[in-house]
C-alpha cells in the first residue's frame, strides 16, 4: 500500500509524510473517521515507508526492495493487525490479545527498524483490553508504533485518547466517490450519485454497495413515508416496534429517509438537479415537492437528525422511533431530547 493511493486524505498525509522527513515519529496515533475513509490503508502506507531501505524523496516508499515485496505479499512480520474475535458476547478485542501483544513487544522488530501494530476498530477494545493497553501506551519500547483507528473519540477511554497523537479522516467528497464508481464499478452516473450518497463519504462501503439493493430499500424507505402521515396512533407505534427488531439495518433506513427529504428540499431551492441523490425518481420528487412545504421538511428533517443523535446516545430505541413517527406524521408534535 502506498500513500499515493489513498484518496482525498492530503491533510492527515501530508502530516505523516512531514513526520517521515523529520523523524518525529510519536509512539502512538489515533486515526479517527467514518468507516471506509482510508484510516487502515494509510496505516499499512505508513509502516511500508517507516520500513522501507530507499524510501523515496516524497517520503513514498519504493516498492520494490525486500521489505516492500513483503509488505506487497501481506506477510511483513513487522507489521501486526489487532482485530476483534466473536464469540457469544460479540465481537470484541480481548486482554488476551493485549497481552500477546506485549509480549512481541519485549523483543525487537524482526526484519527492519519499526514494528507497527494496528488496532481496528479501536472502540472493539473490552474494558480489561483497554486498561491493558494504557501501560504499553505510556511507555512503548524503542522501535515501536501503535496505531487505532475509531470513528470517533468519545468512545474510547480519554486515557486512551491523551496517550496518542490524533489525526482526522474527513469523508471524501461526492465527486470523487463518484468518479471513483464509475471508472472501477462501471456505475452509470445515475447509479454512481445515489450509491455515493448514501456512503456518507466512505469510498470503502461505496464500493462494496450493490446498487439493487440500495435501490430496494430506497424504495421500501419511500413508501413508509407515504404511509405514516395516514396512519394512525396505533399503526406508527406498530411500526417504531418493528423496526426496533430490526436495529441493523436502521441507520440505513435513516440515511435513506433523509436523503430522499434532502433532495425534496433541494427543489424547493431550485438547486442544480445534477446534485440529487435519487436522479432515478426525479419524477416523483417533482411531484412530492408541491405537495410538502420547505417548512414542513425542516421539521422532518430535524427529527431524523434528533432521532438518530438519541439512538447513537443508546437511548430507549422503541421510544425514540415513537416520537420520530409521531413527528414525521404531525409537525407540531413535540418530542424531548432527554424523553
């Protein structure tokens, strides 16, 4: 892996390159952003350049002496992936592989100068895991790099987070995931906005979409919303109650629903129809759009970034999906942020 192909990063690889030419290599980062963004392929990029024997003048490593052609071959013994292991209780990093991991750490890297040990998702840590970690943090032995990747801080121990030098992943621009799906996809672009829209960002979930599928639940997204402002009390509370039996596929339900409002919105204001999200159904945005004030959107849209603030806080999902549907099918009914 080379930083030349990690795409729309420049800001946290131009730190890191910056760090190479100088030498101020910190012991540990966290890297931090949505899933798919590049924050494990700019971690195998930069221990390939820390290892590299003719690292290039713009700090890229060579690809092609021996620790290169390890790194390339996926068997580079200096280079160690910590990942959750599932079991009954779910998918978790363990204090058992902390331990291991200390363990390698007491000798030095085998086959170059830095060892570097990737742990991902860093949020998969269980409490003893993090708490083992902490030591190994403060004090690593020479030779050395531990790296985390999360999505955000707040749910790592601030024992944690203060022990590491972060670095911010944005989400790529929709233009390049576009283009990105169209040259290695062969996505029409039709096909490329909706599936980039709905990957927030993330090149790594856009490219692993399947735009059928995108296209059904889009679908079944829409026609729950034509349902809800008729139906009654007893019909929404029937709905926020099988979705809570569904809680994977929720977010993406959300994202859908906002997208489409989104879009809704995005006529009102007259924006350039190149820009919306569901090109394939123009027809009948055209057509939703005179039927719902712009007002009435940002009530909606509001309570979907509400509800899903709520959800990622692990409020109470049944009741945060009462209120939403509530919300959603009368615009004047108040919802509370703290229930």
């Amino acid at each position: 892996m080379f930083f030349r192909e990690i795409l729309g990063q420049e800001r946290p690889l131009n730190f890191l390159k910056t760090a190479l030419r100088t030498g101020q290599i910190p012991h540990a980062y966290l890297f931090l952003g949505g899933k798919g963004v590049g924050k494990a392929s700019t971690a195998q990029a930069l221990a390939q350049a820390l290892n590299c024997e003719q690292r290039l003048a713009d700090q890229e490593a060579c690809g092609q002496c021996a620790s290169c052609r390890r790194f390339a071959g996926g068997n580079h013994p200096d280079f160690l992936v910590l990942s959750p292991l599932v079991d009954r209780v779910g998918a978790q990093i363990k204090i058992e592989q902390i331990r291991d991991l200390r363990r390698q750490l007491e000798f030095p890297p085998l086959a170059g100068p830095w060892r570097v040990t990737l742990i991902k998702p860093a949020e998969a840590l269980n409490e003893p895991a993090a708490n083992a970690l902490l030591k190994t943090l403060e004090e690593p032995p020479s030779g050395n790099l531990i790296i985390l990747t999360a999505t955000t801080e707040h749910d790592l121990l601030p024992t944690i987070v203060s022990r590491c030098r972060r670095l911010a992943f944005l989400p790529l621009p929709p233009a390049l995931v576009i283009q990105e799906l169209i040259k290695r996809r062969g996505l029409g672009q039709t096909q490329a906005s909706l599936v980039a829209a709905l990957s927030g960002g993330s090149l790594g979930q856009a490219l692993e979409a399947e735009f059928q599928d995108l296209v059904a639940q889009r679908d079944q997204a829409v026609a729950a919303l034509e349902k809800l402002p008729q139906g009654t009390t007893a019909e929404i509370l029937d709905w926020a109650t099988a979705w809570t039996q569904k809680t994977a596929d929720l977010e993406n339900f959300l994202l859908l629903v906002r997208l489409w409002y989104r879009d809704l919105l995005a006529l009102h204001f007259k924006v350039p129809r190149a820009i919306l999200a569901n090109q394939d159904r123009l027809e009948e945005l055209t057509q939703a759009q005179t039927r719902i004030p712009a007002a009435l959107l940002l009530q909606r849209l509001e309570a979907l970034n509400r509800a899903q603030r709520q959800l990622r806080a692990n409020l109470n999902v049944e009741l945060t999906l009462d209120i939403l549907g509530m919300q959603l099918q009368r615009p004047g009914f108040a919802g509370s942020d703290d229930f």
